[in-house]
C-alpha cells in the first residue's frame, strides 16, 4: 500500500470526514480483515461495516487484499486501504469540506503542546484562537511534508515510523525546533 496520499478531491475529502471510516481505514491499515472481523472489532453490525466498506471501495479507498472461500461456498473478502494515511489538502479543498479537518487539526496541536508544553512556557500560555491558528498551519506543513513521502509504499502495519517521522518533521516546522 502507499505510504501516504494527499487528498484533494473533494467527495473523497467528504467522505473521509466520517470518524468511522477513518477508524475502519486505521484498523485496516495494521492487517487485511473481512468484514466480520470489523464489524466486531468496532462493536457494530456487519450491515453497517457493509455500508462503509461499499462507499469506501466506490472512492477507491480500499482494496481486496486476498479472497478466501469457506465451507460451504461464501467467499470472504479480506481488505486493506489503499493508503497507509490520508492527509487533506486543505489549501486545494472548499473551505467548507476543509472545515471538517479543523477539530483533528486542532486536536493534533493540543497533543504536541501537551508533550512540549511543560518545556516552553510560550507554548502554555496559547490563546484558542491561536491553537485554532496552529492547527490550520499544522494541516498545510502536514502535505507539505508529506508530498515527499508519497512514492513510497508499505507493508501493513509497517507505516508507523514513516507517518511517525512526516510528522515530527511537520511539528519541527511549526514550532521552528
């Protein structure tokens, strides 16, 4: 799978917003499951995991890593995403599909000020409109970074260093360390 894609096009961007398909895209990315297998992992019914694998599938988001034939004749298809990480670009998305990312966007600087926030006393000291404007910097330094990254290609569950290392360089970038 790719390491990473930057996502640009607006219906894939809508589509992505939903916290469950990114949470069945995370699990996916880790090993190929059917859908049983993640209908139970996240506590929901195979109809509805049906639901979110057939848009995901649509928009290209997933693959059908293997296929395995049971007993009596069904076939299992097992999936993974097509990516390791999706990363909006909110530059090139509408502001309104971009709106959707500016609560992770916000929630991914709160978790860098609370590691380096004990450290530098500026960082304690922020106003919310100065998170909210971090983060949307965050998201643009994110692509920017990750556009270097985007020819490589991972194993399952083998992305982490890599997503690791994009995003201590983004972090490096914002607070200028």
């Amino acid at each position: 799978m790719k390491l990473v894609t930057i996502v640009s096009d607006e219906e894939v961007a809508k589509l992505l917003s939903d916290p469950m398909r990114r949470a069945i895209l995370n699990i996916l990315r880790e090993r190929a499951m059917n859908e049983t297998q993640l209908a139970k992992r996240l506590g929901l019914t195979d109809a509805t995991i049906n639901y979110h694998l057939a848009i995901l599938k649509k928009a290209k988001l997933l693959t059908v890593a293997r296929k395995e034939v049971e007993g009596h004749g069904i076939v299992q298809k097992f999936y993974l995403p097509s990516s390791y990480v999706y990363l909006p670009d909110i530059e090139s998305l509408p502001q309104g599909v971009a709106r959707y990312y500016f609560p992770i966007n916000i929630e991914r600087v709160r978790g860098a000020i609370s590691s380096l926030g004990s450290a530098d006393r500026e960082l304690g000291d922020l106003t919310a409109s100065r998170v909210d404007e971090l983060g949307e910097q965050l998201a643009k330094i994110l692509v920017s970074v990750a556009r270097e990254y985007i020819d490589e290609n991972v194993e399952p569950g083998s992305g982490e260093p890599r997503v690791n290392e994009i995003y201590s360089r983004a972090f490096a970038k914002l607070f200028r360390r």
